[in-house]
C-alpha cells in the first residue's frame, strides 16, 4: 500500500507541487494560524492552524486518499510551532507529566480507511515533545456524522453526545492532553473529557491541528 501512496502522491508540497517535503516552508507561511481559546472545561484549547484553504485540502487528501506518510511531519509542524508560540505551555505540560489521548475513531470507520489521523499525530507529536500518549484508554461506541460537516452548534453538540466510553482495564491519566486533527466548536473534546472526567481526569487541554475560526 505505502510503495502504491508513494507512487500516486510522491513526496513534494501539497500546496506548489515542488520540492521534497509535503508542506514546504513558503507554503507553510502562507497558511493562517490558529489560536487558543480558554473554556470553562478546559485549561486551554489550541489549534496550530486554521482549518480553511491549504491546511483543510491536506486534511481531506490524508483522511481520504490516505496519504498517511504526511502524517509525521504535520506532527513536526505542530511541535514547533507550539515550541515557537507556546513555550510556557510546553514546559509546563512537561512539568506536570501531561498525557497525550487522541479523539478515536468508530472502529468501522477505522478499519475501513484503515488509520486514526490524529491518533498518529498524537503518537508523533508526543514523541517529539517528550510526553506520554495513549491510544487505547478512551473509544467511539458509535458512527457519528463529521462534526466539520455540519454547521449548527447545537446539531453539533447533540451529534456526540454519550458516544464516548473508557476501557476500564486501564487508568486514565489525572492530567490529559485530548488531540484531533480539525476542532470545530469544541463539543467532541467535551463529551470525549466530560468521558474521562469520570475516570479520573481532572485537568485537561485540547489541541487541535486545525480549528474553524469563531
């Protein structure tokens, strides 16, 4: 499958088609940057980028044309920029020995396309940062609609409702870094801690590769 990917997509920019890696660095700079958000649920909420233009074309062609190997080094891009804007953040989540969990995926739908896009960014960047992740404490108990698709906050909010359960063999965290690759209003990162709240979670931020602006 990797030797047919490389073959279809081999590795230059998404964006101009040119050099060697999938993001290069002008397209990089042309893409908007996200923000953090502070909520009552969570210490913070981040998205590197914006989900609009290059950065939601990249998502679509991984998540459907599978083009995995990109993967890594969003996870990279990620890192740094959080190192660059974030460094307080950063230190602090080394310090506290915060955990990585990403937002699942509904086991039909990831044994269908075969992957968990931000389970792979949570492994990465977890790995780059210095920190835990794990990927078999929270699951989806049922398909949902794409939270990106639909448009109504309060749709959005009843679509993930009660969809999240912990596997109880094992602990969850106190301190948890919940990840995805697009963060919309926030309602899946919600109910996904509100999950691990009553398995013990008590301190919690969200990041997000990309997020819709408010």
């Amino acid at each position: 499958m990797s030797l047919i990917v490389d073959w279809l997509f081999p590795k230059n920019c998404f964006g101009c088609h040119k050099g060697n890696k999938y993001i290069c660095r002008l397209c990089e700079n042309k893409m908007i940057l996200g923000s953090l958000t502070k909520t009552d649920n969570f210490e913070g909420i981040i998205s590197i980028y914006k989900y609009d233009g290059l950065m939601k074309n990249i998502i679509e062609i991984i998540k459907y044309e599978y083009v995995t190997n990109a993967l890594e080094e969003l996870a990279i891009l990620m890192g740094n920029n959080l190192l660059l804007k974030y460094p307080n953040v950063i230190r602090y989540w080394q310090k506290e020995k915060y955990t990585m969990i990403p937002i699942p995926l509904f086991w039909q739908r990831k044994n269908w396309r075969g992957f968990n896009q931000s389970e792979i960014l949570a492994i990465h960047l977890a790995d780059f940062l210095n920190l835990r992740c794990e990927t078999d404490i929270l699951f989806k108990n049922k398909n949902t609609k794409n939270q990106a698709t639909i448009k109504n906050r309060e749709i959005r909010r009843k679509n993930i409702i009660n969809v999240f359960e912990v596997n109880q063999e094992k602990i969850v965290p106190e301190k948890i870094i919940l990840i995805d690759d697009v963060i919309t209003s926030g309602a899946t990162m919600t109910a996904a801690l509100k999950t691990l709240r009553g398995f013990g979670a008590s301190r919690a931020w969200g990041l997000g590769l990309s997020g819709v602006q408010k």
